[in-house]
C-alpha cells in the first residue's frame, strides 16, 4: 500500500487537526479528547486536550484480550546468562506488583521515580509501573556516574528511586548501588526509599528505613491489582535529561497523550512493525531510543520487545543474529557504531542465522557513513533505514517512511521530513529560508507534532530560551544541528551547531566534561572537543593547562580518572593533552572549532579573531597533527 508521501506529508502541515485526530485512533482513550490541539501560547503545543489515557495501559493491558499469552518481552543476558520471556498476562502481573511497591511506598500520581538500572526485565516493570499509576519517571542511563546521578536528583526530585545493586559489562559485575549513595549524598534532594533489585552480582550496603530490598516487596504484592490511573492527555509521562550548551542537563518532558499517539503511528508508518511481531531495539532504557523503541513504542502497538544486557560480541559476534532468528525479530533498531564493531568481526557469523523473518534494520543516532550502509545492506540483502531524530522529539524527524511510500534512499542521508514536522533549513546569521545545497540549521516550525518535548522539566522560560529563540527574526524550534537539503527535499545532516558531542551514538556535553575536569585541583583552563573517530564517530578529546606543570606526569590518567567517578566512563576523554595556552578570541572566548579542526588534522580556517596564533602551531605540535 502507498498512500503517498508527498500529499500525506502536506496533510500533516496543512490541517495537523484532522491528520491527528485520525492518527489517534490507534490507541486506547478512556474519555475521547475535545481539542486536537491548543496552540494559543506557542511555542506550547497541548495535543489531545480534555483526553484521558495511560501509556501502561496502552502497552500492556489493552492486549490481554487477544494477546495474554503471546510474548511481550524477552530479557535476555548474556552477561549473567539469563534469558526471561513474559507473556502479556505474565508482563501484566509483574507491573501490578511493581506499582503496588510504589503505592504502598507513597508515590502518587506526579511524583517523580528515578530508575538508574541496567538493562533487566524490572527496569521495564519499573517504567511501565510509573505510567500505570501516573508517577513521572526519570530513566537515568546506567553509564552514568555518581555527579551526573546527583544533578539528576536535584533537578527531578524524585521521592523514590529504583536501582539494582550492579550491573555487569564484558562479564565484569559494574556496581550501582554505591554510586547512587554517594550521589545521594552529593545531591541536596533526599528520595524517601531506594528500591533495590539485588541480583546476587556485588556486595553492598543498606541505608535503615529508606532502602527496600525488591524481592521482600514484590513478595508482599503479588496478588496486587492497581488499577490503571486515567490522565489527562497533557500529564506528563517521563522526563529524560539530555546534555546541550550549559553544564546543566536539561529535562526534557514528554506528554502522555501524545506520545502515546506519535509512538503508535511510527510503529505502523516508519517502523512497519504488526501486532504479534517482535522487534528487537539494541539501544538502553536510559536513552531516548530505549523509551521509545524498547519499552512503549513496541509494545503498544501489540509486539513483543527484547532487552539485550551485553555487549554485541559476547559471547561470540552472532550473538545478535541468532536472537534474530530465535524470537523470529522482524523489525531491528541499532546505532552505526554497533554496525562499524559488528563489520571487523567474520562476517560468517552473520550468515550463520536464518534472518528470513527480520524485514528492515533501522539505524540512527549518528551519522551513517557509506561503508558501513553498504557493508550491512551487502550483509543482510535487507532495507537499512537511516533515521534522525533527538531526545527532545521522542521520534524521527527524518526517514523514509516506508509505510507511507518506499521512495529512494540516498546515502548519506536519513532521508525527508517525517509527516508531522514542518522542517525548514535556514541561514544561521539572517534566519532566511535557504535553498538547495546550501547549509543552514534544521529548525521546525512550530507546533512541533505530537510526542515532542512539552517543555523543559520545570523550566519553561529555558525551553523557549534555549530552542526557539535561536535563530534571528524567527520563532522556530532548533535542532542545533547543520544540514543541507537536496532539490528532492533529502536532509543531509553534517553534525551540530553547539558544543554536544556524539560518542558511539551517545549525545554527551562538552560543558560538563569541561566542568568536571576543572574539578581536579591541578587544572587550571580546559576545553573538550568532539573529535572524529573511525568506529566512535567521535571521540571527546580534553585540553589542559596544568596549574604546575612540573606535576603533569600523571594527570592525563588521573583527569580520566576524575571524569570517570563523576560523570562515568561514557564521558571519558580518549585522550588529554597538556598545553601551555587555549586558542582564544580577543574577548576571551575559547574557540573549539579551530581545536577540533586542528586536532583532526585539518585547516581551522579563518583564525583572524584569534589573540595568539601561534597558539594553535603549539597545539598542532603535541598532538602530533
Ligand atoms: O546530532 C544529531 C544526532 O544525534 C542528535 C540527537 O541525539 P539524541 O538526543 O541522543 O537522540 C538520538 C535519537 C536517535 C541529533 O541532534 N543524530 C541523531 N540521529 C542521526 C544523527 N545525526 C545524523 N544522522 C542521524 N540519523
């Protein structure tokens, strides 16, 4: 079936009421909503106003009529060995028990739970257990470290916190619980219970009366029934923190009734995933992608989801395929950065597995160089979809939605704007509209669709602030990121106009690598550029000018070592060098991209505004470039 891009993506711009109110049909609604859509105070957009819904009821229980014993997900370890397949029915039960452990803990509806978990059955529980009741989770990505955990805290505030005592990585136990102590400590906000999933991995201690050990509460609930909590389409269902300009993560807030609708539409429309399929999503809970295409997005729309704790080469690189085969996946999601491991290894093991069912790999995240496109298109001889999106949007902004029409694909690019977003390329300086090959910045007019960020958490003056007063003359939101379009409308992304990095498809702060390098008491300036790296995409590389640089023996090792017990070993820099001076601007301003350039051995261009030229030669010279 085609219905046609062209004319569905126009319909979508031109009256967003009537395409949406037609979308929405795909979920459940307990009270039909009464408004579409309430622009009066742009850039605010209320979807669904005066509807009520439940994501968890969307995800689970709408489907125990037809599909109580079909699986719904599979956790699957190949850390700890362990593979657990849930029904509905089963997925069901324990979500009852895990929200009744929140009610019976005091959560109520609004309350914000934080989840720090790696990727088992009961981080998805947890998630699903908030939406049910109305809790706002707060998903903080495992990789993370205690500082990172604490800003996170303060900012959400969240009455209780579910953790599990470790994780575990290339076969060695990774602890959390320690670090969520010390983050507790570090953070001015106090949770009133910590939830622990004690998986028998790493010793660790309690705190009396506040931490509660998961198997002695689920005990307690295991005949609980919570009834699905019914709210308002605009409540909101999580907040996800994402790295931008400042050091201070930003919360992005995401609705209930929207998402629920942009989720279940993508599922049909770009994803082309059917009722009682499986689709397997590589990515973490605590990112974007694991929201959206782990946990909700596939389970509304009636499919059983994989969790995948483990790396893509253990125990050996058909580990992936062979779950392919296994759950009979006909959707996959991953990142380029998985695709450019997976490509070094024998490509025997990919031929290894019966991948008949699998229908389309889609990738995002970061750029999608050719190689790597042709490599696995080669491989697996199946649609590869390139797709662009960002936390803030909660789902694609750019693809070829193959279930609206399967146009071309082009290398090098994630393809047209996805119906829903009003995508404009514009100059950056002047704010006018720019014309084919010529680069500008990707902004969306607004109201941006359905699923999109609400605001930021608690901070609506900084959501306007920082998107949609960017670029001049213009009320538009900004995705930070360059582009140029081609005259068939195709986006080309060319990376991001402010100082967010992506490492192996993880979007990281340089601000906040900077600030916590400055905490190491022999540093005196730093700066951290993203810097282009063969598998990574990008690596971050630090630049330090000791306070005494007669000690600098060992701080390359031990700036690593502070970066890693505050933020994690995510943010680590591959690399820091010491330098005697920054390249800076007569008003002090430090200038990263002639850093980056310099240390990707390419020209910095035009560096008149530059203090001291000769700085750069210095910086040339120890990086060896
Ligand atoms: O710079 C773009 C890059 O990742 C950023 C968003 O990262 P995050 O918030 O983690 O969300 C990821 C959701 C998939 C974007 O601003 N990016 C994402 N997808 C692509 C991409 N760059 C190029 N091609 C993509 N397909």
């Amino acid at each position: 079936m085609s219905i046609g891009y062209k004319s569905f993506h126009e319909h979508s711009i031109r009256d967003p009421k009537s395409f949406w109110s037609e979308q929405a049909k795909l979920v459940d609604w307990h009270q039909p909503f009464s408004q579409v859509l309430d622009y009066s105070k742009p850039p605010f957009a209320k979807w669904f106003v005066g509807g009520q819904t439940n994501l968890c009821h969307n995800a689970v229980d709408r489907h125990l009529k037809d599909r109580a014993n079909q699986i719904a997900l599979v956790a699957v370890s190949t850390e700890t060995n362990q593979e657990h397949a849930y029904t509905f029915a089963e997925l069901h039960d324990e979500v009852n028990r895990m929200a009744a452990i929140l009610q019976a803990n005091g959560v109520k509806k609004g309350d914000r739970v934080l989840i720090y978990m790696p990727m088992i059955a009961q981080a998805c529980f947890a998630m699903l257990a908030c939406t049910r009741i109305g809790a706002i989770h707060s998903v903080v990505f495992g990789g993370f470290a205690s500082h990172s955990l604490a800003s996170r805290i303060d900012d959400a505030k969240p009455k209780m916190i579910i953790t599990a005592e470790a994780g575990m990585r290339g076969g060695k136990a990774v602890p959390y619980k320690p670090l969520l102590d010390e983050a507790i400590t570090l953070s001015s906000a106090k949770p009133e219970k910590v939830l622990i999933v004690n998986r028998g991995l790493s010793e660790y201690t309690t705190v009396a009366n506040r931490d509660l050990d998961y198997a002695a509460e689920r005990e307690k609930h295991l005949n609980a029934k919570v009834p699905v909590e019914w709210v308002d389409a605009t409540h909101p269902s999580y907040i996800l923190y994402t790295s931008g300009t400042t050091g201070k993560p930003k919360g992005v807030q995401r609705d209930t009734g929207g998402y629920a609708v942009a989720l279940a539409s993508s599922m049909r429309l770009i994803f082309g995933g059917n009722p009682g399929e499986t689709m397997f999503t590589t990515s973490d809970i605590g990112w974007v992608v694991g929201h959206s295409y782990i946990i909700y997005g596939p389970l509304i729309n009636g499919m059983a989801t994989i969790m995948y704790e483990g790396t893509p080469l253990r125990p050996d690189a058909g580990i992936w395929w062979s779950l392919v085969e296994k759950y009979k996946v006909s959707v996959m999601f991953s990142a380029p950065t998985a695709v450019r491991v997976l490509k070094k290894q024998d490509p025997a093991f990919l031929s290894k597995y019966n991948l008949s069912t699998l229908r389309t790999l889609f990738l995002a995240g970061e750029p999608l160089d050719e190689p790597t496109a042709s490599w696995i298109h080669d491989a697996l001889k199946k649609p590869v979809v390139d797709n662009y999106w960002q936390t803030e949007t909660g789902w694609p902004i750019l693809a070829i939605q193959r279930g609206v029409e399967v146009m071309p694909h082009k290398f090098g690019s994630p393809g047209v704007p996805v119906y829903g977003y009003n995508m404009k390329l514009l100059d950056e300086a002047t704010g006018a509209e720019l014309g084919p090959d010529q680069k500008g910045v990707v902004a969306i007019e607004g109201p941006l669709p359905p699923g999109c960020m609400q605001t930021v958490w608690g901070d609506d003056q900084r959501f306007i602030k920082t998107y949609w007063e960017t670029v001049p003359g213009k009320m538009v939101y900004s995705t930070f990121d360059w582009a140029i379009k081609d005259k068939d409308g195709y986006f080309f992304i060319l990376g991001r106009t402010d100082d967010v990095i992506n490492v192996a498809g993880h979007r990281l702060g340089t601000r906040e690598i900077e600030e916590s390098i400055s905490s190491h008491a022999n540093v005196a300036e730093v700066a951290v550029v993203g810097v282009e790296d063969q598998l990574k995409g990008q690596v971050a590389i630090g630049f330090v000018i000791a306070k005494d640089p007669s000690k600098t023996a060992n701080l390359e090792a031990e700036v690593m070592k502070t970066v890693d017990s505050q933020l994690g070993a995510v943010a680590r820099p591959a690399r820091v060098y010491m330098v005697s001076a920054l390249p800076k601007t007569r008003s002090g301003k430090i200038v990263r991209r002639a850093l980056q350039a310099v240390a990707e051995g390419r020209d910095p261009g035009d560096i008149s505004t530059m203090e001291d030229q000769s700085v750069l030669a210095q910086i040339k010279h120890v990086v060896g470039k």
